[in-house]
C-alpha cells in the first residue's frame, strides 16, 4: 500500500532518514572538501555507493520513481548498512510503493470471548491482548496492577506507546524507560511498511507528536524494529518495588495483528511473590487495590 502522504513516499522518507544518519565515515568514505549541510551521506555518494545514477537515485527519494527492482533495494540496503529488520523494512517498502489501492480502514478491535477467558485464567500473571499500534485491547486485573497508573484511563484509551510519552507514572515504572520508548516508537514505525495510511496508526501518531516533541524527534530518526517475543522487563512498581519478570508474545491467529502477551515469573522466588501479591489486591474493574470483604 503506498502512502497517499503529501511529500513523497513512505519508502522515499524512509530512504532520505537512513541516509541522514549515515556519515560518510561509516561507509569508509572521507568528508571531502566544502561544507556540508548534515552529517550524513549526499545523495550523489549514497547513489554512487549503491550503483545507481544520482537521478534515479532522486526520483526514488522524493517519490517519483515506485518500482525498484529488488536487486536495487539490496544494493541500497547494503550502502546504508541496514539492520536486518531495517532491510526488511526496506523490502516492504518498495513491495508496496506501486500499490494504490482503496484507502485501508482500522483493523477491527474485538477480542475473541475465549481469548478473554485464557487471559483470566493466566491470573496471577499478568495478560494482555495487544494490537499491532500497541493498544491494550485486553488485559486481566494482574496487567493493571503492574502497570501502574495505566487504570487511570478509560480501557479505549490504553496504549503503550501513550503510556510511555504521555503518562506521569511511566518513566518510574519502567527501568528502561528510554529503552521502552525508543523500541516502541520504531514498532509503530515498522507497520507503516505494510500500512503507511491506516487511520488508526495515524490518528496515534498524530497525537503523540503534538504532546510529545520527544516522540516527534524518534519519529523522523525513522528507526525500524521487529518485536521481540521474549525477554525480560523489570518493573519499579509503586507499592510491590522492583520486580523482574520474563515475557512471552505470541501471535493469535486468525486476528488483525493481535499478540498475546504474558508476564511469568518462577514459583518460589520474590518476583513471583510480588505478582502474586498484586493478583490479590487487584480490583477487576479498574486495577486498584479492593478490599475484600470478611465473613
């Protein structure tokens, strides 16, 4: 699908990012002689680099040129020294510049009933339904209460990505909050590959770049990463301190992108003693502590 964006193409502002920030050092060239505008590579040396001519190389950038053959995609992959997920990225891109087909619409939101069901019985860990933009599509009472803060909200407006930027508790809560958002921001980044123009994804990336300069700056640098499906995270949780836990995501099939992700911890240790604490006092509705009434 290719980006209906005034300004170029997806693939072309893709291109124009990686070759900003890539310094003619890096690829072993010498700054040479004049003053150049920004660090990163000219258009005649990424061009020259790659093979091509500086006048296709210019078409391509600015959006005029929408069929790159594959072996000029991995020409320019390889002279911009790409990440494999960069690459990737790239491939997307250029598989879906020519494509201009009916404007998308946002993936529908509902989880499935039995997804639900798995999510309560994963209690004490925590559980949640993610879409491929990162909202909270669903989570169990364990998810809200080690998140903390993130109840605040109506459940129609919980997002990762706005968490991180936009909420007070969520530089305290995660360890590696910079870290967090810098990897959250290049996962948004990696769906406009495949949809640059759905409207759900624009819509949270409008927002976050006019609430937060911070987003607005990750989001030019045009940094690409897949998700990982497993990992650690450590929390500073307010009330339960800090808690490492492991975390696995996996794909619901059958669904527009949903990921199921769940936050484990080994029985016996005080990780596991904290979540298990937080599932006690957890309230259903909105994550808070409830107290539990006595006989």
């Amino acid at each position: 699908m290719a980006s209906h964006q005034h300004g170029g193409s997806e693939l072309g502002r893709f291109l124009r990012a990686r070759r900003d920030q890539t310094t003619p050092g890096d690829v072993g060239l010498t700054a040479g002689a004049g003053t150049r505008r920004t660090p990163g590579l000219r258009r005649e040396e990424l061009a020259t680099l790659a093979g091509v001519s500086i006048d296709y190389y210019t078409r391509l950038e600015r959006g005029k040129e929408t069929r790159p053959s594959p072996a000029v995609v991995d020409a320019l992959a390889r002279a911009l020294i790409l990440t494999e997920d960069e690459h990737q990225h790239l491939r997307s891109l250029a598989a879906g510049a020519a494509d201009f087909g009916p404007m998308p619409t946002a993936p529908e939101r509902a989880v499935q009933p039995q997804t639900r069901l798995l999510l309560d019985a994963l209690r004490p860990y925590p559980a949640y339904v993610i879409s491929r933009t990162l909202d909270l599509l669903a989570v169990n009472p364990s998810t809200l209460a080690l998140v903390a803060g993130i109840s605040d909200w109506p459940a129609e407006q919980r997002n990762i990505a706005r968490y991180l930027f936009l909420h007070p508790a969520a530089r305290k809560v995660f360890a590696d909050w910079d870290d967090q958002a810098i990897s959250g921001v290049a996962r948004l980044r990696a769906v406009t590959a495949t949809e640059p123009d759905a409207p759900d994804l624009a819509a949270l990336v409008g927002e976050l770049k006019a609430k937060s300069s911070y987003f607005a700056e990750l989001w030019e640098r045009y940094e690409v990463k897949g998700r990982r499906q497993d990992g650690q995270k450590i929390f500073h949780h307010p009330d339960a301190g800090t808690i490492t836990l492991s975390y696995q995501s996996l794909l619901i099939e059958g669904s527009a992108g949903q990921r199921l992700g769940v936050f484990t911890a080994e029985p016996g240790t005080a990780d596991h003693a904290a979540i298990v604490q937080l599932n006690t006092v957890a309230d259903p509705r909105a994550g808070g502590p409830v107290v539990k009434p006595t006989n």
